[in-house]
C-alpha cells in the first residue's frame, strides 16, 4: 500500500510540475511577445519622426512659432545663372541684428554693381525672413578681392570702389544705414519679409491687446526696452536708455496722436514692468520668441528704441516713426569709437535724451 501511495504521490507531484512548467513557457512567450509589440512600436514611433518635419515639434519644445527655413541652394539654381557676372559675399558675425546689417549692405551692393550676392545656409535671419537670395559657401568666389571696413558703425567709402569684373568678399560688421537706404523699400518688400506664420501670429497679437483694451482703430507705437548684456558691459561702451527716456518718447507720441496704444518688448519684462508705467493703452509682451517679439514691432505704427541692432532694425522696418536714444553708444569707449552717429543713425529718425 505505501509503494501504491508513494507513486500516486509522486505522479501527482509529475502533473503539477508539467503544467507549471506549460505554464511559465507560456508566460514567457507572452512577455516576449509583448516586449517585441512595444520595442516595434518604439522604433516605428522613431522612425515617423525621424522622416517627419522636426519644425513643429521643436517650435512647441522651444515655446516659438514654427518656421521654415528658406532653402535656395546654389547648386539647384546655377544652371539658370549668368557665370560671366561676378559674385559677392559677406561675413556674418554676431546674431540676428548683426546679420540684418550684413545682408542689407551685401544686396545693396549687389544692386549698385550688378553682381550676384551669396549668403551662408546658416544665418538668423532664416528663422525670421523669408530670403529669396541663393545660399552657398565662400569656395563659390573665384579669387576674390577682400575689402575690410575700417569700423563697425562708420560708413566705409571703400564699398564705393569695388571692382564689379571681380568677385568680392566683405568683411565687417557694415553697420550704416548709408549702404542701403537707397534699396530700403527692396529690403522690405523683398528680402525682411517676414514668415507667413510669424507675420500671422504677430497680427492677430496686436489685434487681440487691441480689442481686449477697447482700443480698436488706436495708434500702435512699438517700445523695445534692450538690458541683459548692456547693463552689465558699460565699460565697453554698451549703454541702456533710462527711466526719463521712455516717459518723454510716450509722451511725444500721446501728443500727437488721440488713441495710443503702447506694446513694450524686452529682454528683461522685469525690470520693465517694475520701472515703467501701466495704464490702459499700455501692453507688456510677455513673449519669450525674439523672433515673434520682433515681428510684433515690425507690425506696430511707430517704434521707440533704444540700444542694439535689434532694436535698431525694428525701427527701420518700421513704415512710420521712429524715436532713438541719444545716449548710445557711451563716447570714449570701444563700441563709442567705433560708432559715428551720423552714419549709425538715419537723419529722419528722432533722437531723444
């Protein structure tokens, strides 16, 4: 009986172990097959965005309004090009206020002395401007003549020399409205032309402060409050517009027009929001998109500014007035030799202390 008993057990003991070992297999192709669902899942997820355009997502990572870059390539539009007409480069140096004076200058020049400009694939201006010019490298310059300004905000008379048999290479920061002014409606009709969506989204910006302010049908002044970097490198030369500054411009403007409305763009909300004043026709844009906050002025009536490039330009793309700081740069400095205002700064601008 206990040989019968000890057997029974241990057939049972047989079963149990088969069928949990049934079991774990089966498990095991379970979890497998799970794993494989997902790790395909994950590389397909991969794939779609490797393939997709990155604008969209890296816009809302970036809190920017997407773009795209425009994209003219020298070696898709050589073939429709005159090869005999010399060609002309620049140097890109700084950031978009920078790039904006280099490529004004580069297609003024380009217009004065029929050659064919060129610009780097990787400049600011890009992100924002939608450029019809052909993109390429300086090896596409057939042993240029170099010509280097003298300084970074007086106008160069050398420009007025170059030999247009020969392809040309500038070198500089050529910051002068004196290169350009005579193509100034070029620049904005051809070439600062903003992308579509960020021309979209800073209309409807300046719509919508308009209606929730009750100010439709009002004077928009753009007012660009530059600090950060300025403040702290005085010593250069870099100087900020004070206080007093922004209250006699705001004034300047409410005088002459009966409904205002005011939107104030800076790189240090602030400071700005603690320092100048509130009131119904005014607005602070809390945008954290250079690139939106300079179409938003661009889009504005009139524009006050202050200190750098890109102040500068969102005054001079402006359609209506501009009011500048007179207090800029600080004389006897680097940036201050190298600045002649009257060369800086175009005559029918209004300089304000």
């Amino acid at each position: 009986i206990s040989n019968r008993i000890q057997a029974s057990i241990s057939s049972k003991d047989d079963l149990s172990i088969r069928q949990k070992t049934a079991s774990n297999f089966t498990m095991r192709i379970r979890r497998g097959l799970t794993c494989y669902t997902i790790t395909g899942l994950a590389l397909f997820c991969l794939l779609v965005i490797y393939m997709s355009d990155w604008t969209y997502t890296v816009a809302y990572i970036n809190n920017k309004v997407p773009v795209h870059r425009p994209v003219v390539r020298w070696a898709d539009h050589q073939h429709m090009l005159d090869q005999s007409k010399s060609r002309i480069m620049i140097t890109y140096k700084g950031r978009l206020g920078n790039h904006m004076f280099e490529y004004a200058t580069l297609m003024a020049m380009a217009h004065r002395y029929n050659m064919t400009p060129i610009i780097s694939s990787d400049i600011a201006i890009l992100d924002v401007f939608n450029v019809p010019t052909l993109q390429g490298d300086t090896s596409l310059l057939r042993n240029p003549v170099v010509y280097i300004e003298e300084r970074a905000a007086k106008y160069y008379p050398g420009i007025e020399k170059i030999d247009p048999r020969r392809d040309a290479y500038l070198v500089g920061y050529y910051q002068s409205w004196k290169y350009y002014d005579h193509i100034k409606q070029d620049l904005r009709d051809k070439h600062f032309v903003l992308h579509d969506s960020l021309q979209k989204a800073a209309t409807e910006y300046i719509k919508n402060v308009l209606k929730e302010r009750n100010l439709l049908g009002a004077t928009v002044i753009g007012i660009h409050v530059r600090r950060g970097d300025f403040v702290r490198q005085r010593v250069k030369g870099f100087t900020v517009a004070p206080i007093p500054y922004y209250y006699r411009a705001m004034a300047y403007f409410r005088k002459k027009y009966r409904h205002v409305l005011f939107i104030i763009c800076t790189n240090d909300l602030v400071w700005a929001e603690t320092n100048l004043d509130e009131g119904s026709d005014i607005h602070y844009s809390h945008e954290t998109d250079g690139a939106l906050d300079l179409a938003i002025m661009i889009n504005c009536d009139h524009m006050i500014i202050t200190s750098g490039s890109y102040s500068w330009w969102a005054g001079y793309l402006v359609r209506g007035e501009v009011v500048y700081y007179l207090g800029f740069p600080q004389p006897n400095t680097k940036i201050g030799n190298e600045t002649v205002k009257e060369d800086y700064y175009p005559p029918y601008w209004r300089g304000q202390w």
